[in-house]
C-alpha cells in the first residue's frame, strides 16, 4: 500500500520524505491556508520535494470553472494531481479533465455508487473519507472493500485513496481490505513508527551494554 502524507508543511513533507515513507501529497486550501503562505507557492514547492502526486483542490463549484483551474494547476507541475469534489459538475470536469490526460483526485466519496461514477468519469483517484463515515455510524471499512471489489472486477484503472484516516487501526484496516493508498496526517506518521515495547527494548538493550561495558 502506498502513503501519502496529508499536509501542506514543508518542514513535515521533507522529514517524512527522507524515511522513504512519502509515496505523494495531498493537500487542500483549509490544510494550506493554516500554513500562512501563497497557495501557488506551496504547491510547487512540494512538488519539487516529492517525486509522487500532489492533489490541489479546486475552489469552483461549476464544471467550467473547476476545468479552468485544473488546467492552470496543471501547469504548475507534471506531478500535480487535481481535487475535484464528487458532484454532478465534478463528474463533467473529471471527465474533460481526463481526455486532456490531467490526473484527477475525486474527493468526499461516500458510497460505492459515487466510487463507480468517478471511475467511469476517469478518475486517477478516488478518496472515500473513513472518519466522516464513522462520525455518522458507517461501516468505512466496507466501502473500501466493496468499492476496490468493483474496481477489480470491471477493470478500472482508478486507485482508491482511504482519506480522513484518524489512527493506526485505520491505517492498518485499509490496508488489509485492499486500499491502494492511505493519505495520512503528518502527525500520525511517527505513531506508526513508533511502540512502547520497542523503546523498553531499546533501553533494556543500551542497559545490558552498559553492564556489559563495566565488568
């Protein structure tokens, strides 16, 4: 399964980056603007830090103004991928989008119906949100296995990105129901990495070698 990191702070990206953990990016203008700087900027500057995708979202709410945004973000980057949000509207850009072969990220997907209609639209990726469902007593875990069912047994291309991922457990559920990617908060990465039994062993461990040392 590949990681992406859900973050726009660069300082988070290149750190997480140099573990080899970082397989793309995605970000939207909320994430960003908590960082305090030109949404442009930052963008490209990811892009330069990162090999894989970046998403960066569409502010448009209609078919024609999401295709003339994608289009600038575009150009931005050759990694750029575009968020555009599961809508009547949202399906028409995706689909323009993907004629003119720019990568598409089709974002706040709920059901497997929606998962279905981003693909056959053309999306690169589609991002069914876990946490939101839970909050309303959904099985999210379902969804991404139901939805990557679908997507296996008709051929689509499109990979499922399981966002609004919360904890380990999620990130340890998606990957055992086939999630092809999980975007994960900068803040979680290190819990992943990270156990008290292995900081007991460690300790037991340099508490040996100093005994060992003073014979």
């Amino acid at each position: 399964m590949k990681f992406f990191l859900d973050t726009a702070n660069v300082d988070e990206i290149k750190r997480i980056n140099e573990l080899g953990l970082v397989d793309g990016v995605t970000t939207n203008p909320t994430i960003i603007s908590r960082e305090g700087r030109d949404f442009e900027e930052v963008i490209k500057e990811i892009c330069s830090i990162v090999d894989g995708p970046v998403s960066a979202e569409v502010i448009s709410l209609d078919s024609d103004g999401m295709v003339k945004e994608a289009r600038e973000l575009a150009k931005w980057a050759d990694n750029v991928v575009v968020k555009i949000p599961m809508t009547e509207a949202g399906l028409r850009a995706v689909h323009i989008l993907s004629k003119e072969g720019i990568k598409t990220n089709v974002t706040l997907v709920f059901t497997v119906a929606q998962g279905l209609m981003a693909a056959k639209a053309g999306a690169t990726y589609i991002s069914p949100f876990l946490g939101r469902l839970e909050d309303i007593g959904t099985d999210s875990l379902a969804l991404i296995k139901n939805l990557r069912k679908v997507l296996d047994l008709y051929d689509y291309k499109s990979e499922i990105i399981a966002a609004s991922v919360r904890g380990i457990k999620h990130v340890e559920a998606v990957a055992e129901v086939g999630s092809h990617i999980a975007t994960i908060p900068g803040n979680l990465f290190p819990k992943l990495w990270s156990h008290p039994l292995t900081d007991n062993g460690i300790e037991q461990f340099l508490k040996d070698w100093d005994s060992f040392k003073n014979k």
